[in-house]
C-alpha cells in the first residue's frame, strides 16, 4: 500500500512539472533608433499560441518549460529566441528593407505582382504626399490618381 501511495505521489510529481508553466515579458524595440514597435507577433514555436505587443511594445506570453520565441513583424528580420529560464526577454529588431516588395491588391482582395497584371497600374509615390503637406490622407490623395474618388 505505501510503495502505492509513494508511486501516485512521485506520478503526481512529475505531472505537474511537465505541465509547468512560466510568465515571460518584455518590451520589443527598433535596433535603429530604439523606438518601441507596437503590433509585433510573438509566437511559442511549433504552436498556435502567442501573443502582439502593445501600443507601448511590451507583451506578456504565458510559456511552457523549455519553449521558444519566434518574434516576427512586417519590415523587420524574425527573431527565434529560448526563453531557458528567462522571465524577461527584451528585443531588438532589425530593419529588413530586401523583404518589401510591390504588390498590387485587385478586386475581392487578390495580391497580384504588378508585372504579372495585364492592365496598366497608377500609383502614388510617398514622397508625393509629404510635398502636398496636406493634413489628412483622403486630401493627399485627391486627384493623384485617374477614377478614384476621395
């Protein structure tokens, strides 16, 4: 009966440790100039689960023992991080212009790349919007581009 009880105690033991959970958090910042990015997907690696900073960069993830980070965001190069027995993971995250490319979006929100379209393409450049100086977005664009109307 004791080696019994001593066998669902030890049982119980390492059940529990398997199951262990650790708090991990952090503040994600720009490597360039240190501003904080907000919207950044943090995800536990071979999961589905994870989390996005907030506003101000920092995130909060509930982890299992022995997991690993994976920090993407557009316009920046992933990271995979172990979080080993790190309650506190800051990042920084570096620029990765090469990863942007033109794409087109048609109708019923198809992405298509511009040279792979059969028809002519407008498009505003981004500087043309700080020459116009115009205080919203919907007035830079009037009259930029032929049948669109703001």
């Amino acid at each position: 009966m004791k080696k019994l009880l001593l066998f669902f105690l030890v049982m119980t033991a390492l059940v529990s440790y398997g199951w262990a959970q650790q708090v991990v958090s952090g503040t994600v910042k720009s490597a360039e100039d240190g501003v904080t990015l907000p919207g950044v997907a943090i995800v536990i690696v071979g999961t589905t689960q994870g989390t996005v900073s907030d506003g101000e960069g920092n995130y909060r993830l509930e982890v299992p023992a022995g997991a690993r980070l994976k920090f993407s965001y557009v316009g920046y190069q992933s990271q995979e991080i172990d979080v080993g027995s790190q309650s506190v993971i800051n990042i920084s995250m570096v620029a990765d212009v090469t990863q942007l490319s033109e794409i087109v979006v048609t109708a019923l929100s198809v992405e298509r790349d511009t040279k792979a379209l059969g028809y002519a393409v407008s498009s505003v450049q981004g500087d043309k919007f700080t020459q116009a100086r115009e205080n919203n977005l919907a007035n830079a664009l009037e009259g930029r581009i032929a049948g669109v109307n703001v």
